[in-house]
C-alpha cells in the first residue's frame, strides 16, 4: 500500500477532515479514515458527502475483512455501491470510476474465496485512492 503523502494534488475544496483521512485510507488505517471521513461527511453537503461516505464505506469493509467479518465487510460494499453510483465519474481529484471498480474487484474476490482464506488476498488487492490527473493515486 502506498503510504506517500500526495494531497497537494486534491484540490483545495476537499474538506481537510475528509484529506486525512484520505491519507489514512492510503496507509491502511481504515478504523482511523473512518473517523475523520464520518468527520467531513456530516460537514458535507451532496454530492461530496457521497463520496466521503462511500470512501468510508468502502474503507470499513476492508477493515471488516481484516478482522474476518465476512458478511460485515459485504454489507458495507453495496452501501459504498449505493453511494458512489449516482457520482460522476470524478469529484474532488478522485478518479470515482476506478474507485467504484477497485472495490467491486475486492468484493468479488472475497465472494470467490467465501469465509476461508479472505485475509490472505487482502494486501494484494487494496489499491489506494485513485486521483484524475494521469491515472495517479493518492
């Protein structure tokens, strides 16, 4: 997982609540990035709020599947799904669309490999988030 700090390249809009935590999402502190996205999303209004909480959303079902809640971690998927759908493809510098299919990638593997074995393909396919400019992630 990239750990690097690039969020000079977000723009200035993005809440700094959401900002850390997008950096924490980064580093794989999804518990943390919980906190202070859940920290922009209530300051938020549509559609930044929808990507903060899909962010959120997105981050705690990989937290779920770290601690083996299976059926935790795919109840947060579709409602990251749910939020992040009606978005744009891009918001706020995050390349949403690759978002949407970084995770829908993860979901579908954890759905192949079921209750047994999930937290061994966790590290490979935790992509950090995605930015617009040139393909970059944050």
């Amino acid at each position: 997982m990239n750990s690097h700090s690039k969020d000079k390249s977000l723009p200035e809009e993005v809440h700094p609540q959401a900002r850390k935590g997008f950096l924490l999402f980064n580093q794989g502190e999804f518990h943390d990035a919980h906190e202070y996205l859940e920290l922009a999303w209530m300051d938020s209004s549509s559609p930044e709020r929808d990507l903060y909480q899909g962010v959120l959303q997105i981050g705690l079902a990989y937290y779920q599947i770290s601690r083996g809640n299976y059926r935790g971690a795919l109840k947060m998927f579709r409602r990251a799904q749910r939020n992040l759908a009606p978005l744009e493809d891009s918001l706020l510098g995050i390349n949403i669309k690759q978002l949407r299919e970084d995770a829908r990638e993860v979901e579908q593997k954890l759905r192949e490999v079921g209750q047994k074995g999930k937290a061994e393909f966790l590290g490979g396919l935790i992509k950090p988030l995605p930015l617009i400019d040139q393909g970059n992630r944050l």
